[in-house]
C-alpha cells in the first residue's frame, strides 16, 4: 500500500464515521421543535393558559347618588293583624300564610335618606314586574309605592331596580326559626338579630336592625352596598327596638 494512502487512511475512517452519525441525526425529531400536524388536520393558535376572569355572582345594576341600600324585612303577620291590611289583600290570605316578606329596599345615606326622588321612569309600575315579585312582595300597590318613594332615588330603571331588590332578598337567608310564620313565639330584638346572624356570614350586629310595632315584631332590617354586600350601618343600628322581649305572631 502506498505511503500516502496508508496516511490518510484514518482521516477517511473518521470521516466516514462523522458521515455516518450525521445521517442518524437528521432522523431524529427536533425536541424543540412543535409537533407535526397530520396531513389534512387544520393548524390552530395556541390558546392562553390563564384562565378567563369569573364573573362576579352577586353582579347587579349599580346604584347612583346614595351610600348604600337597607333591606326592609316585614314580619307579615304582624302588618295583617294591625289593621293597615285591607279586605282580600294577598299578603293576608288565610290559606297562604307568610312570614317574612320584603316591605321594601331604600337608598340609603350615611344620614338620612332620599326619597320621591326626580324620574324619566314612569310612576306606574307593570303588572309584569309586579308578578316576578308575587312570592316576596304580594302587593302591586306596596311595589308602586316603594318605586315612587324610594326606587326613584336609586338611579336605576324600573327594571333594573327591583332586579336588584329580587337579589337582594335572594341574598339573605332565612333562619329556619321564622321562615313560614306558621306559630308564634317570643324573642328578644336579639335573639331574632343573631339568627339572622348565624344564617348570613358576612353579617354583623352593627349592619341589622330589629323594629318594632309596640310590642311585637314589625321589621328586620339589613344594610347592603350598592353591591349588595353586608355592611355595617351606625345611624339604622341605632333606630332598632331595645325591649327585652317582643311577641312574634304567628299567620292566622
């Protein structure tokens, strides 16, 4: 063999070599690259991995031109048997007995209140509206007067205030004690507040008040943000009845 074939002998051994890994390699897939896409199989963008912001469940129409509202609660035996109540009034049937109902939900100020507040609205409210609300506020002439006196005041339309009175009654739960008026008994102002308590968290003593007609139980009421959030409520507090013990009649 000749001298010069034997020296470049190794260097063609390892170029044939170098050949050869070269070759595997260009077989192997890319772990950088991205997958193939099958033939016939359209290419879609990537989607973001961060999850999309959930909407808020208590979001409601917001409120203007107030601090916040109060939930008026009425203790509808007590309203059918004071003698406000007229003949064949629905919230009194004898065959539906209730026991909470909602009197009515107020904008309400740090101090004070408004009310028969200016309105594009109209002062009639529809019988429609008055339907949806038949379970918790059984009286269309309640509801007219409540949107003339106070739901003009809350900077919302007719449909989107009393949207927010449903959800603000859906907000609060009932204590199992008072939820259908069917027998009477005797608490404190402050029994009945710490039910109401225990049932809602969130709620606070200073955010709800107990009122009275004489020695019975007349209303509870309960401060809300314009979002419908508990709240505490200094002035509204301050108005709740101080007895020691009040009847709570039962639906008769």
């Amino acid at each position: 063999m000749p001298v010069t074939l034997r020296k470049s002998l190794p260097l063609l051994i390892l170029a044939a070599l170098a050949f050869g890994i070269y070759l595997q390699d260009r077989g192997k897939p890319d772990r950088d690259a991205p997958p193939a896409t099958p033939i016939g199989t359209a290419q879609t963008t990537p989607q973001s991995s961060a999850p999309a912001a959930p909407k808020p469940s208590n979001a409601v129409p917001r409120g203007t031109g107030f601090d916040f509202y109060v939930l008026s609660l009425s203790w509808s035996p007590t309203f059918c048997q004071s003698g406000q109540a007229r003949d064949g009034d629905p919230q009194c049937v004898k065959d539906t007995p209730r026991g909470f109902v909602v009197h009515g939900l107020w904008p309400q100020n740090e101090s004070g209140y408004p009310q028969f507040c200016q309105s594009s609205e109209p002062e009639r409210v529809p019988s429609a509206i008055g339907r949806d609300l038949a379970a918790f506020m059984p009286s269309m002439g309640l509801i007219g007067h409540q949107w003339r006196k106070h739901g003009t005041c809350s900077g919302l339309s007719q449909t989107d205030y009393f949207a927010v009175l449903a959800a603000a009654w859906n907000r609060v739960a009932m204590p199992k004690a008072y939820a259908d008026g069917r027998r009477m008994q005797n608490d404190s102002p402050k029994d009945i507040e710490d039910a109401f308590i225990a049932a809602n968290p969130g709620l606070s003593p200073a955010g709800i008040a107990v009122t009275c007609d004489g020695r019975r139980l007349d209303e509870v009421r309960i401060c809300m943000t314009r979002d419908l959030q508990f709240r505490t409520c200094g002035e509204v507090d301050r108005q709740a009845c101080r007895i020691d013990n009040i009847t709570i009649p039962a639906a008769r």
